[in-house]
C-alpha cells in the first residue's frame, strides 16, 4: 500500500471540506455584491475576470399535513412492497465499491 497515495487523498479531502465551508460562509455576501451588480448594470448576470455570476431561482413547495401524511403512508407500503420483492426472489442484488474515508 502506498501511504503517500493515502495520505495525499486524505489531504485533498480536508482541503475539500474546509474550502466548502468557506465558500458557503462567503455566499451570503457574494450574493448580495451580485444582486447589486446586477440591478447597477440592469443585466442577468454579471461577468469579470475570473468568471459569470448568476442568480438563479428555485421554487420549493411547502405542502400540508395532510399531504405529508398520505406521502409518508405510501413511502411505507413502497418499502414494504420492496422488501416482499426481496423475500420472494424478484429483486436483484447489485454490489459497488466506494470508498469511504473519515479524518481523525
């Protein structure tokens, strides 16, 4: 086993998540300068060196109680279905390998 291969990747993937979480930390004010660059400049978009800014929308639906019980009702009978697929020999099983890595 090479360490230097392991411990490279373990490396990437701290960087990784460090810079995730201050991309997200930095997103708040990055939209704002944005929409202000938009809204200045009365474009879509903004583009700059380095590359296109866009501020895109995305509709999320907030549904009732009872909708959200009648779908938690049919994700339990789906599942009981899946596992009587399973029990009677119809389903197939399928294996993958991931790789799983958690720093210390």
């Amino acid at each position: 086993m090479k360490k230097e291969t392991l411990k490279k990747y373990a490396e990437i993937k701290k960087q990784i998540k460090e810079l995730t979480g201050e991309a997200k930390k930095l997103e708040p004010e990055v939209l704002t300068e944005v929409k202000t660059a938009m809204e200045e400049l009365g474009m879509p978009n903004v583009k700059t060196n380095i590359g296109t800014f866009t501020i895109q929308k995305r509709e999320t639906w907030k549904h009732s109680e009872d909708y959200l019980n009648k779908e938690k009702e049919l994700k339990e009978k789906i599942k009981k279905e899946a596992e009587k697929d399973i029990a009677e020999g119809k389903a197939t099983k399928e294996e993958k390998e991931t790789l799983s890595f958690r720093s210390k």
